[in-house]
C-alpha cells in the first residue's frame, strides 16, 4: 500500500463496472476510504465483498443507488459521510450507453442515457457539494469519454451525453474554485468494459478471436497501437485526486492511446 491518497474519504458510482472497481482498488491501495454505489444491490454487495477480500474491510463501503434519483442520491452521500466520517472526492463513474441510429432510438433509449450519463452526473455532484466543502484538497472528477469531443456513429446521444459532462465539469470548476476542485477524464476504447465492446464485437470477423480483432483494431485506429484497460483510467482518478493535483482543475484528460489529441 502507497499513501498517496491517505485521509482520502472518495465515494465511487457505478463502482461494479471495470472501470469502477478497477478505481477503488487503487483507491484504497493508495490509502483512501472508498464507499462504492451502484444501481443494483446484488452488484453492491459483490462489489463490496472482492474489494474486502482483496484489503482490510474498513477501507470500503457501499449501498445502493440509482443516480437519477435526487432523493436516492442525497441518501447515498448521507450515508456515505456517516459511514467514512465525511467526504473528499467524488468519482462520477455511472454510464450506460444505447447503440444504434438516432432514428431507431426509442424516447426510453435517448433518456435513459441523458438521465445516467449527465443527470446523475449533475444530481451527485449536487448532492456531495455540502459534504466537500471545507475538506483539504476536496475534488469531483467524472468519467467523459473520447466520444465526447468527436463523433462516432450509433453512439450519437452518448457523445451528447458525455460533451454535457465536459462542459458541467469546466463550469463547476469555476463555480466551486477555490474550495473544490473539479476535472474530468475521457477514456479511449477500454478492452475490459463490456459496455465499449458491443461495437467490436459486431465488427469481428467470424474467423477472428476477440483477441486477435482487438489487436488489428488497435494497430488501425490507436496510435499507440494498443487498447486502454480499466487500470489506465483508474490511475488517472488516482492522480486528479491526489495532492500531486492540486493545481489542476477545468481539465480533461484524455486517455485513450492518442485517438484525440486536444
């Protein structure tokens, strides 16, 4: 274990996915206290049980929450402060996404990935702004996306979705300076996310294993020629939270091999 985020009290949403786990196990080997949430209680309590197997069980907590809710949401960070005596950082983690023409996408499609990805990022930081107030290098940092700054096709509410967080991010980085500082991070093409992998997947030859399609899809379209993992963007939340951070805030940062380059 590292002390680079000693005395870090963090609470992580949509913590049972890759990226999110991934985040809270380098949280807590990094010495911070992580309540970690999600939207099923099954995926909680997985997600509470492998982070406690893997460290000592009173560097992690977690309940459930929907991200959507303003009601579940105010809840959760209440509980959260009670359980770690207090909040640090925020990780707005909880994405989904719907593939698929604009034309074809249902209204429950366009708004579910509204609600989750830009919503929910807005109603948490909300909801955590009282608790982080007054707290020695407080931060919100929030999961963008590449897609966020260009567009793919078949994705084209969850780039909106994720441009959203770009510019809440920037304007609550204003809003909140100098108390709370307030950063974002647009990952790349993450090989351990299911959720970016429905698109490859659709894409591979049949005669092609997943590993060999990532490979050539890698050399193609990443200029350094490999795809990210759940790890990358976690040491990325690591470093935006941490003191070494301290004189960062408005940002973006990107990680995803070079696919943009801003």
């Amino acid at each position: 274990m590292s002390d680079r985020l000693t005395g870090t009290k963090a609470v992580i949403t949509g913590a049972a996915g890759a990226i999110g786990m991934a985040t809270a196990r380098s949280f807590i080997n990094e010495g911070a206290e992580v309540f970690v949430t999600d939207y099923d209680e099954s995926l909680v309590s997985r997600a509470v049980d492998l982070l406690n197997s893997d460290t000592n069980p009173t560097f992690t907590h977690g309940a459930v929450a929907d991200v959507r809710s303003t009601e579940a949401v105010r809840a959760m960070m209440e509980r959260a402060a009670d359980a770690m005596g207090g909040i640090t950082a925020l990780i707005n983690n909880a994405g989904t996404n719907a593939r698929g023409d604009l034309v074809d996408l249902s209204l429950g499609d366009i708004e579910r990935v509204i609600d989750v990805n830009t919503k929910g990022v807005i109603l948490c930081t909300q909801a955590a702004i009282p608790y982080l107030r007054d707290r020695e290098n407080a931060s919100v940092t929030s999961t963008a996306s590449q897609a966020g700054k260009r567009g793919w096709p078949q994705i084209s509410v969850y780039c909106a979705s994720k441009a959203a967080v770009i510019g809440f991010s920037r304007a609550m980085a204003m809003e909140l300076a100098p108390a709370i500082r307030v950063n974002s991070i647009a990952p790349g093409h993450i090989k351990d996310e299911g959720m970016a992998w429905d698109g490859f997947v659709e894409r591979k030859r049949a005669e092609q294993s997943l590993d060999e399609f990532s490979d050539e899809f890698a050399a193609a379209e990443i200029p350094l020629r490999r795809l990210q993992s759940a790890s990358d963007i976690a040491n990325g939340f690591v470093f935006l939270t941490s003191n070494e951070a301290s004189e960062i805030t408005g940002e973006v940062l990107n990680i995803g091999g070079g696919v943009v380059m801003d």
